[in-house]
C-alpha cells in the first residue's frame, strides 16, 4: 500500500543531534481520544535526545488532527499508510526510519511514567554493553511481576514481566528482526521471544 509521510532529517533543537540516542516508535490507529497523553509522556523525557516516530495505520478519526497539534515540533515525525496494514507494519516501518542508537515502542492508548527517562538512562549506564533491556510496567495501579531466573525467554512467555512498550533495544540488534505481519494478534509476544532467545 502507498504512504505519505513527513520525515525530519535535520533534527537540531533544544539540544538534540542530528542523531538520537533514543527513537519512540509510535503504532497508532484510530487513537484520536488517547495519542496526545502518550506524546506528551514521551515529550516529558530528558536526560537524552530522541525522536517520536508515529506511525498512523490508516485513521479514519481525528488521529491526524490531534498529531497537527505538534506540528512544529521538530521531534515529532508523522507517517500515514494509505490503507490498514496493521501494527506489525507500523512497528517495522517506523523501525525502518528511526536513527536512534536505541528503539523503544509505545501503544498510542499508553504512555511512560514520569520516572521512565531516569530509569532508562540508570540502565544503560550501569550496564552499557547490553543490547536489551527490560523495564515493568503498570496496569490499573498494578505493578508487573518480576522474573525469578536468569531464563528471560521463558519467563517472559510464564509472567510477561515486560511488554512491548517496557522493552529498550540497541537499534543494530535489531538486524534481521521484525514483527510478524500475518499476526494481528500475539505478534509483539512472539518478537521479543525470538529476541531474549538470542
């Protein structure tokens, strides 16, 4: 199917490079009601610079007059599809453009915690050789369980102690991987599976 997309390449204000540390993947369809928290969410990192791909699966609501709203924001990079593609589309392509050293994801019905840019920075600074890492996250007030051994890949799939949106990845580990578009349901659970098992 046939996109339009506007993409900033020349990414230099307050403080950002040409190159981000951090790129936030965006999926959304039909997220009129909720995009804006999880921008915003994303807009309250610092620490580091990053970039804020959305990807608009094909909305037929207000989705793209709520994202108009940033427009001038130069972080803010908007790609449409043309027709439905799904979220493993969305994820793969905003994939395809980030630039930064590391990707995370976010559900447009989601946002991060005040506290999300400390902990990532926290993360990979104790531990700068990894290519993963994997943070908790909340439900209705609920805190994500914690895994009991060092077998991530099967503790993710027996208590989903993380979830597409708590996963940080190196972008370069990356190469080779991408999320299943024959699945609508259950794809993001079976990416980061294949990944912990590398």
């Amino acid at each position: 199917a046939k996109i339009r997309y506007r993409y900033q390449r020349d990414v230099d204000v307050m403080g950002l490079c040409a190159t981000p540390f951090l790129s936030i993947v965006i999926p959304c369809h039909n997220a009129g009601a909720k995009i804006s928290r999880a921008i915003e969410s994303c807009l309250r990192l610092r620490d580091f610079s990053f970039e804020i791909i959305v990807v608009d699966d094909a909305s037929t609501d207000d989705t793209q007059t709520k994202l108009s709203s940033y427009v001038d924001d130069r972080r803010l990079n908007v790609t449409k599809f043309e027709g439905n593609q799904g979220a493993s589309s969305a994820r793969n392509f905003g994939v395809s453009i980030a630039r930064g050293e590391f990707i995370i994801f976010l559900d447009a019905d989601d946002y991060f915690l005040e506290n999300a840019s400390r902990d990532f920075y926290a993360a990979i600074e104790e531990n700068p050789h990894l290519d993963l890492y994997c943070f908790g996250y909340m439900i209705n007030g609920k805190k994500s369980p914690k895994p009991d051994s060092s077998a991530l890949h099967l503790e993710f799939i027996r208590k989903k102690f993380s979830n597409t949106n708590t996963f940080l990845v190196r972008r370069k580990a990356l190469n080779g991987h991408s999320f299943e578009k024959k699945y609508r349901v259950g794809e993001d659970t079976l990416f980061w599976f294949k990944l912990l098992l590398v």
